[in-house]
C-alpha cells in the first residue's frame, strides 16, 4: 500500500516539475518571439540605414570633399623655356666633380630609393652623380625655405636635417636622403623648409642641368635610332614621322656570346638591328647537318624583316659572337605604327572651305579698336589677367569675351613665346569645337584677345555643381574634344592642358576648347620638351622629360574622361610632386569606381598607356580607333560634326549679355601693373 503511495506521490512530483518546465518553455518562447520581433525592427532600420541613410550621407560627404577639392580651380604649370637649342644638346659640356667610391654609390643608392628619381635610365643617373656638386651647411641653418623658389636638388651625404611645413614638423632625414626634387622639374615655389640639425655635407645638382641630361639621352638615343632605320631598305618609303613612331617602340634586348637570337626553321615575329657587338649568321647543311658559316654582322646591320611582312619561317641561325645589344620591334607593334597619314589629307579640304568662311569676317574685325567695346561683366579671373563679356557699341546684339593679359606678368613668368604661340594658333584654328580668336589688340600694359563669347558657362562649373556626369553626358563632351584634337593634330599641334577648366559650353551647349597657352606646333614625327600642363593631368613622358608629342593629349583624354565619370582625376596628391609619383606608377595601380563601366574602363586604359605610342589614338588609324572604340557604339558622331545632335545638358542663355551661368567675380580693384615696352609682342 505505502508503495502505491510512493508511486503516485513521484508521478504527482513528475508531473509538477514537467508542468514548470512546460511554462518555462512558454517563457522562453515568448521570450525568442520578442527578440526576433527585435532583430526584425533592427533588421528594417538596418535597411532603411542601407538604402536612404548612408547613400545619402555618403553623398554629402563626397559633396564636401568634392567641393574642397575642386572650389579653386587647378592652375597649370609651365617651365621656362629651354636654354640652348635641343640640336645643341650633344655638343653641351656637363660639369663634373670627383667624388669617392663611397660618395657615389650614397648618391645612387638615395636616387634609387627617390619615388621620382628612380624611374630614371641607369646612364641618367651615372649622369647625375658625376654632375652633383658639394654644398656644407652648419648646425641651424635654412637650406630650403617654405614659399621661396628654388632649382636644386639635394642628396644627404653627412648630418641629420628637419623638415617642416607650415611650421609643423613633418619629419627629419639623415645621409642617403634626395629632397628638394620638384624644383628640377619647374621652377616653383618650395613646399617645405628644411632645416639642419647638425652640420651637414649635401651632394646638388640644379635644374638646368638635370634637364640637359634627360634631355640629351632621350635625343642622342632616339637620333642614333632614326639612323638605323633609315639604313634599312624596307623602311626608306617611310615618312619622318613614321620612322619617329618606329625609333620610340623599338626595344633593347641583350644577348650573351654564343646565344641563339634566331634559329633556323622557328616562326618568328621580330626584326632586329645590332646596336651593339658582332653575330655570325650560320645555315644548317642538308646532308650533314652541321651549321655553315655565312657571314658576320655588326653595328647598323640588321636582320628578320620579313617577319614584319608575315613571311616567319627563319631561314637562317643568328648567334652572339660577344656580348650583343639588338633594337627589337614586332609585327603586331610594327603594323600598329604603318599608316594613318590618308587621315591628314583629307582635313586639308575642310580647312579650305571653314578658311573661306572665316575670310569674311577677319575683314570685319580688323576695322574695330578697343574703344568700340563696353565691358558687360567679369567671366572669368586667373593670374594672367581677366575674361570679360564685351559688347560691341554700334551693334548690341554683338557680344565677345576679352581675354585681358598683363604684359609685365607675362615677361616676368617668361611666358611670351607661349603667348605668341597661343595667338598664331587659334587664328588659324579653324573647327566648330575651338573657341574663336577674331583679333589682338595691346597697349603699354595689356594684351587684348577678342573671342568667340560662349555663354553656356564652363564645364568645370557644371561637374563640380553636380558631382560627376553620366556615361552618355562624358561620352558627348569626350567627343567634343576628340573632335578639337584630330582638328589641331592633322596641323601637327599639341594641347597640353586638357581639363574641365579649359571646356566652354556655347549656348546650344556644345563643348568648346578655350586657353591656348600651352598648345604649340611641333609638325609631324617631332618632340618638344618643356615641362607644362596642370599636374593632375600630365603625362608620365613629361614628368621624365623625356619628350612628348600629340600622344601626351590622349593620355589627358583618359583622365578628362575618368574626371568626368567620378568627380575626380584618378591620380591626385597633397601636393604636385606626390601626384607626380602616383602617375608614375601608372592607370593600372588604380582601382576603378564600380560607377565606371566595363568599356570606359578599357578605353581609359588604353588611353593611358605608360609608353606613349602605344596609346590609342597614336596608332595607324589614328583618332578613328577611340571614334570605334566600342565605349562609342552608337554615338552619333556625325550629328555631332554637323550640330544637329541634342546635347546632354543644354544650358539656360536668355541674351547675348546673360552672364548666369558663369561664377561671379569681384570687381578688379588691383593697381594697374607697370608698363611693358619690351617690344617681344610686336606681333600682336
């Protein structure tokens, strides 16, 4: 009976304890129940926060840095003129100072680790080492001043040295150290100052003769080149500028003695010249098989040019009979660069009848004086002087912007031959998308350029308004430019300083090129060697001195168009000589916004080629392969030529006096500037 009892008092408890572990449960339910209620809410927020929030915040933020960025317009650079002329350059003594074994390899070593100076040639920089001449400082001393002008270049030899900017302490250098290397690019004003710590013992080289040692490698190379290839029957039909083309894309290649350079029997691509030492040139005997001297080639001797035609079986071995140096080009590289010159002949015939229309009006203006214009508004400022909307005072209707250039200011920045540059060329600019120059006027203080008024206000205005643009909006105004640069190319005329700033809107808003002060006629096959540009813009070619030509403008083409796309240059640093190094280590270090597509990527990236003729549009066909690229499928770039296309944003031009789309300027309230009767703009 008790057992029974026991029993059921155990059930009873059983059944208790799994009614509270039912409630528990029930409790923790509940409980999971709130919680997922929770993470459901949070999970809305979260999205909400995804969608609306952040974009939003991300935006204002891209907004102010944008605005920072891009609220004063970016000023191009120019270096004076060279001293001497470029076909002097061989003939011109450097200096050189005996240095130690150790004291020259610290010099190489501290080149070397330069983010600048290391991208030099190994014969530029034995150049530089020799040239460097020894400066001692004492404890406390100001060897670069903040603000100042400078032109050397320093290596640390001996000392310890501290940096500032703004006097904020930025670092401190020992031996082995480069600074100070902007200044041998241009003439600029230094961005930090360095002081010494303790006495010090500097190695210094200055711009002028930096400049002659790039100069003169790149010119006696490329020289020596031409000669080769002229001395190859193959290429005699060959016009300068081809053969110029041709002497940038060949390659050295180096052999050891008794290395194979062609093997019988092997397809092959490539062409060579010996540049340096002897080849023996040997032919498999048939019965035997033993190879059969043929005959020995040196220096300017060349070989495998029936691979350039793709005719590619080797009918013969070339082998090193010493150390041997051979200039290499292939078919692929070969066939890029033959042709496109039907392109320039064709441009001749639209200039005759643009040039009929444009006679007319020269007769027109060149009755007019600068008192039959009134000032309407400011349209622009900058350090040269100002653009002014002028009206003409016997017909109101007629409006022009004045370009209004300080002499003194001019002669000071020995800027005249860029100013006489720019004058020559837009006169003779004859293309819908280059902003007119009718005439020049000049007193003792002041150049006057009369234009062409576009009132749909600057490029530059707009993207920094609206942030960035369109893949449809950049494609019209990247072929706006397209179609300025065939026009200046075909007349053998480089740009030099594409950006926002220098695109107008007229009031249909069509892009325009405005501010010629960089352009230069170089003809055809040629190079020039000034540093200018505006640093965000500018070619690796240029920063290295090497010489450029037309294809530095298409490498700016891929930046406008990157600009563009995102509201920013993709190479951008706190100061020029960072931006210098970041374009140095080329287009593919940088990582593309997924907001850029697919094909204006590629485009972009074959427009920024490090080696110049490899970039689109300085190819065989031209500025016809960016016309086809596929970023451009189904554009109409005739509608374009001919004006009938819709452009993407047409802009708000009430009169020919509405000055609204331009910022406003406050009135120039300046001193006059001095007199200038030097007589260099005699021209004008």
């Amino acid at each position: 009976m008790g057992t029974l009892r026991d029993l059921q008092y155990a059930l009873q408890e059983k059944i208790e304890e799994l009614r509270q572990r039912d409630a528990l449960i029930d409790e923790l339910e509940l409980e999971l129940d709130q919680k997922d209620e929770l993470i459901q809410k949070l999970q809305n927020e979260l999205d909400k926060y995804r969608s609306v929030i952040k974009p939003a915040t991300q935006q204002v933020v891209k907004q102010t840095e944008l605005h920072e960025h891009q609220r004063t317009k970016r000023q191009a650079i120019s270096a004076e003129p060279t001293a001497f002329d470029i076909h002097e350059l061989s003939h011109v003594t450097l200096p050189f100072y005996p240095k130690s074994p150790q004291s020259k390899d610290l010099i190489k070593e501290a080149i070397l680790d330069n983010d600048f100076m290391k991208n030099l040639e190994l014969s530029q920089i034995q150049e530089i080492v020799d040239c460097m001449y020894p400066v001692e400082y004492g404890k406390d001393s100001c060897i670069i001043k903040e603000g100042d002008v400078g032109s050397l270049v320093y290596v640390m030899e001996d000392g310890r040295v501290e940096v500032t900017k703004e006097s904020v302490k930025l670092c401190t250098m020992g031996p082995g150290k480069v600074f100070g290397e902007l200044a041998i690019l241009y003439n600029c004003t230094r961005t930090a100052t360095v002081k010494t710590l303790t006495n010090v013992k500097l190695w210094a080289i200055d711009r002028q003769c930096f400049q002659t040692i790039m100069m003169r490698t790149g010119l006696i190379k490329h020289t020596e080149y031409m000669e080769f290839l002229k001395s190859v029957p193959t290429f005699h039909e060959l016009p300068e500028e081809i053969l110029s083309k041709l002497a940038d894309v060949l390659e050295e290649t180096h052999y050891e003695d008794g290395e194979y350079i062609v093997r019988q029997g092997a397809t092959g691509d490539t062409f060579f010249i010996v540049s340096k030492g002897m080849v023996n040139v040997t032919r498999e005997d048939k019965p035997s098989g033993d190879p059969v001297y043929l005959r020995s080639m040196g220096k300017g001797d060349w070989f495998g040019e029936k691979a350039l035609h793709g005719e590619d079986i080797r009918t013969a071995n070339v082998i090193a009979a010493e150390a041997v140096t051979c200039l290499v080009i292939d078919r692929d590289s070969f066939k890029h660069l033959i042709g496109g010159l039907e392109e320039v002949s064709s441009k001749g015939c639209e200039d005759a009848e643009a040039k009929a229309r444009y006679e007319a009006e020269n007769a027109f203006f060149s009755n007019l004086n600068l008192a039959d214009f009134n000032i309407i508004d400011t349209l622009g400022v900058g350090g040269f002087g100002r653009v002014e909307l002028v009206q003409l005072k016997s017909d109101e209707l007629k409006t022009f912007a004045m370009k209004i250039l300080k002499k003194r200011h001019i002669v000071d920045t020995r800027q005249q031959e860029h100013i006489r540059s720019e004058k020559l060329i837009m006169q003779e600019a004859h293309s819908d998308s280059i902003v007119r120059l009718y005439r020049t006027f000049k007193d003792s203080k002041y150049l006057y350029m009369l234009m062409e008024a576009c009132l749909g206000g600057e490029l530059w205005t707009i993207l920094r308004d609206r942030g960035s643009f369109e893949d449809s909006t950049t494609r019209f105004y990247t072929a706006c430019v397209v179609e300025a640069f065939a026009y200046l190319h075909s007349k053998g005329i480089i740009y030099r300083d594409l950006k926002p700033e220098n695109l107008i809107l007229d009031h249909r808003g069509y892009a325009k090129l405005v501010d010629f002060g960089f352009a230069k006629k170089i003809g055809f096959g040629k190079k020039t060697w000034t540093f200018c540009g505006t640093p965000e813009y500018v070619a690796p070619e240029i920063i290295l001195n090497k010489g450029h030509d037309i294809s530095a403008d298409y490498w700016s083409l891929g930046i406008l168009m990157f600009e563009l796309l995102t509201g920013s240059p993709p190479f951008s640093g706190p100061d020029p000589m960072k931006t210098y190094n970041i374009i140095l280590r080329g287009i593919d270090m940088i990582e593309f916004p997924k907001k850029i597509t697919k094909n204006a990527a590629n485009l972009i990236k074959k427009l920024c080629r490090d080696n110049p003729s490899e970039r689109l549009g300085n190819l065989k066909n031209g500025v016809k392969d960016i016309q086809k690229h596929k970023w451009f499928e189904g554009f109409n770039g005739e509608g374009l030529r001919k004006g009938t296309l819709t452009p993407p944003i047409i802009p708000n031009v009430t009169s020919s006096t509405d000055t609204s789309n331009f910022d406003s300027f406050p009135e120039d309230n300046e001193d006059p500037p001095p007199d200038d009767n030097s007589g260099w703009d005699n021209d004008f």
